[in-house]
C-alpha cells in the first residue's frame, strides 16, 4: 500500500509556535535521518489522524510530500493527548533505499477457528507477540507478516523459527539465537486439571 503524507515546511519552532499550530488544525513534526538535516514541517491533525488509525501506515515505507518535493521516510514516533483525541507531534525517519531497516511488523493469525486444539481440542489461542522486530532493504518491507495456525494441536505452539518471513526479511531475536513462542493453544484438559 502506498501512503502519502502531505506536509508543509515550517520555520517557526518552540512550544509557543507549536501551540499556535495546534490551534490551527496542525500538527508540528519532524523529518530526520539519512545523514541529512532534521526538517521542521507540520501536517493537517485530520488527515494524519485518519492515516494513523491503519494498522499499514505503521509499517510502510510513507510518501512524505513537502511543498512538491517527495521524500521516502518511515513513521518513527507518534504522541498523543492525555486524554482528547489529539495527536501533538510527529517523528519521521528518512529511508535510504541501500540502507536496512529496523522496525516492528505486526502479525496476522490466520485459521485459527479450524486449528485442531481450538476445534476438537476445545483449547484457546494466546497471542503471545503481536509483531515482529525484523531488519530488511525498505523494497523487502512486508505490511505484516501472516501465521497459518491451521495444524497448531491443543498445547501446542509456534515459535519464531516457525515464522516463514518474506525472502529478504530478517527477524531480529532469531540471529540473536533466541527462538520465543510467538502464539500457543493452551488445551482444556490443562484448564481443568488447574480448576480443581
């Protein structure tokens, strides 16, 4: 999916300024990295509103177009309010095409309504990650990264040496040498015995 976001350069910074922008409908943010100069700019609170509430966004390589000129970048970090739906600042991260990336890619379980341990095993399916820490090219960067539970049995697990990831793509804690559980079907025959 290609997102793009549309920003307007701003030279004004501090958090008077900043408050100023808020009130305007702005959002104030930061583009940095690729060894060149960080950049202020700020982008309309709706639209990047909206465009942060898909689960995509997180993890995709974004079009960050800057009074016409176009630059790959990635979205590093997000502050909220408190409390009112508001986002306060935005941090972005330019994307060298030679350069690998860093970043979390969220998992999609698939067939877990026909996985053995939840159907005839009557177990339930516990999530133990939600996304994957993986270094890739940003060409290589998956949207998400998807597990098939449909053979997991009741008491079984997957775990990340399981995980088949898009040809390019590293995930980190497995070159460490660490192999976790990412998802298990915890049996009813387990839950009983823990009941009594």
């Amino acid at each position: 999916m290609n997102f793009e976001v549309l920003a307007e350069a701003r030279s004004e910074q501090g958090s008077g300024a900043s408050r100023r922008l808020r009130r305007a409908g702005r959002v104030p943010a930061i583009v940095y990295g690729a060894g060149a100069e960080p950049t202020n700019v700020s982008l309309d609170h709706n639209s990047i509103f909206h465009q942060l509430r898909v689960e995509a966004f997180h993890s995709s390589v974004l079009s960050l177009n800057v009074g016409g000129q176009v630059e790959k970048v990635l979205l590093r970090d997000v502050q909220h309010h408190a409390y009112k739906q508001q986002i306060l600042h935005v941090d972005f991260q330019r994307v060298n095409p030679n350069e690998k990336l860093h970043i979390k890619v969220p998992l999609h379980f698939m067939n877990a309504d026909i996985a053995p341990g939840v159907k005839l095993g009557g177990g339930i399916i516990n999530h133990v990650m939600n996304e994957l820490d993986v270094v890739c090219l940003p060409a290589s960067l998956p949207e998400f990264i998807e597990i098939d539970l449909a053979n997991l049995q009741a008491g079984g697990s997957i775990h990340l040496a399981d995980v088949k990831v898009p040809e390019g793509v590293e995930i980190v804690a497995l070159s460490r040498g660490e192999n976790q559980t990412v998802v298990n079907c915890s049996g009813k025959v387990g839950g009983e015995e823990a009941a009594e």
